[in-house]
C-alpha cells in the first residue's frame, strides 16, 4: 500500500524487508525484519480513518479493520505469551477462540486496540530474546514446536490478515 493508493507510506521505523538490507542475513534476522515489515503494515491500515469506518463490517463475518488489529493482537499473545512464554490463556486474560478473537467491545477504540497492538508486539520481541530458532517451546496447549515454527506461523498470520485489511481499506476509501 502507498501514499498514492489512499494508503500510508512505510514509515522509517519499518520500512520493508529489503531497505532494511537484510537480503544477506541470517534466517533469524530476516524473519523478524518480515515480521516488523507486516505489523507496521497492518496498523497502518487505520491511518486517517475514524471510529465508525475502522468498525465497518463489509463482509459477513466478523471481520472488520479495527477486528482484524485486535485479532493480530491475540494471536501475537497465543504465539509469543502462551507458546513462547508459557502463560495460560486464562491468565493472559484470552478468548479461546479465533473467532472471538474478532469480537469489537463498545469501549474499543483505535487508540485503545493500537496501543494494546504496540505493547504485545513488544512483549513478543523481548519473549525470543536470547533464543535461538531452533529452541523448542513448550507452552501451545497442542504441544511442542521450534521458535522457527513460531516465526513462520505468526508471518503467515499477519501478511495473511495484512492482505485482508488492505482490501477493506480500499472498500471504506471507494465509498
């Protein structure tokens, strides 16, 4: 998305996997610059919009802009609080499913649900601190997997879900 679509530009603190001269680096390094890459992209999706437009449901589920943040948010915590971490979904305070993950509360806000965003993805940077991609985490209720699984998962999850706020962007910004 660009400045040029009615999306927001990259911005310096993101920028893309390749400005970020990460071609040549190890798996590690590349994965995470793929990951910062598509959580800036995602939140940059509400950029400019207001309260009713990011709850704007445009298709029958519950997917919505502002849903699909607080998903990404969840699923962040699934992967690098409960996974990683080893906290229950219980003590995280978690939904158990991912569709309720997608439920917006009235007091849900863009500032609200962004700064929640902000403060897993920072917990989930300091939650890998120190492992290597091949460290076997033990906290998914469906069992083990390396911390490379992890990466691959949650990269999937966002440039997934990056695509699908893309397309409802663009919808809200047509009408």
């Amino acid at each position: 998305m660009s400045e040029s679509d009615g999306g927001a530009a990259p911005t310096e603190a993101v920028g893309t996997a390749e400005s970020r001269d990460v071609l040549t680096d190890d798996d590690r390094m590349q994965f995470e610059a793929f990951i910062e890459e598509y959580r800036g992209a995602i939140e940059s999706t509400l950029d400019g919009l207001d309260e009713q437009q990011v709850r704007r449901r445009l298709v029958p589920s519950r997917t919505t802009l502002l849903g699909l943040l607080k998903h990404v948010t969840w699923m962040q915590q699934v992967w690098f609080e409960e996974c990683v971490g080893g906290a229950s979904r219980k003590e995280l305070g978690l939904v158990d499913t991912p569709d309720e993950s997608f439920r917006l509360a009235d007091d849900d806000t863009i500032a609200s649900i962004t700064t929640a965003y902000r403060e897993v993805c920072a917990k989930a940077r300091a939650a890998v601190t120190g492992l290597q991609l091949d460290a076997v985490v033990t906290g998914h209720p469906a069992g083990p997997r390396t911390l490379h699984w992890v990466y691959l998962q949650v990269l999937r999850e966002l440039a997934h879900h990056s695509g699908h706020a893309d397309i409802l962007r663009e919808q809200i910004l047509a009408d």
